[in-house]
C-alpha cells in the first residue's frame, strides 16, 4: 500500500489563515485545495479510499487539536469534478 504523511500543522496553518480571511466555516474540500496549493506537503493516499474522505477522516479525529467542529455534510460543485460531497467544519 502507498501511503505518505499529512502535516497536521500546515492543516491548522491552512484553518488559521481561511479564519483570517472572515470565514467562520469551511469545507473539508477548501482545506485540501488550500493545502495543496500553499503548502505543497506530501499527501496520504491509499489506493483504495479516496484522499477526501481519508483527510475528512482526518480532520475528524483531530477537530479539537485544528480548532473546527463538524457541522454537516454538503454538495460543492466543481468545474472539474461536476458534483463532489465535502464536509462543512465551523472554525472556532
């Protein structure tokens, strides 16, 4: 299996600059788009699970420690992808 490590840290740098921006939610869709974009840490990817739902899972287990609570799930539409389910998180 392939896999390779998240930085939590750049997740709650991510959170922490989204919440500086005026934001009190955000989706676990943005997290990653904002993480893949600034950050450019590696990601876990295990080759039969999404990496959506694996970093939900994530953010999930460590709401506390990143500061955001779950709030419900929604559908994003996307230019790419069309339709794509995410997570809504409040930034606390």
């Amino acid at each position: 299996m392939d896999a390779m490590v998240i930085d939590i840290n750049a997740i709650k740098d991510v959170i922490r600059t989204i919440k500086t921006q005026g934001q009190a939610t955000v989706t676990t869709v943005e997290v990653i788009q904002e993480y893949h974009l600034n950050h450019r840490k590696s990601n876990l990817s295990v080759t039969n699970r999404s990496f959506n739902s694996i970093f939900g899972k994530l953010l999930r287990e460590n709401e506390e420690n990143l500061g955001i609570r779950y709030v419900r799930e929604v559908i994003m539409h996307d230019p790419d992808i069309k339709v794509l389910q995410s997570a809504e998180w409040v930034i606390l």
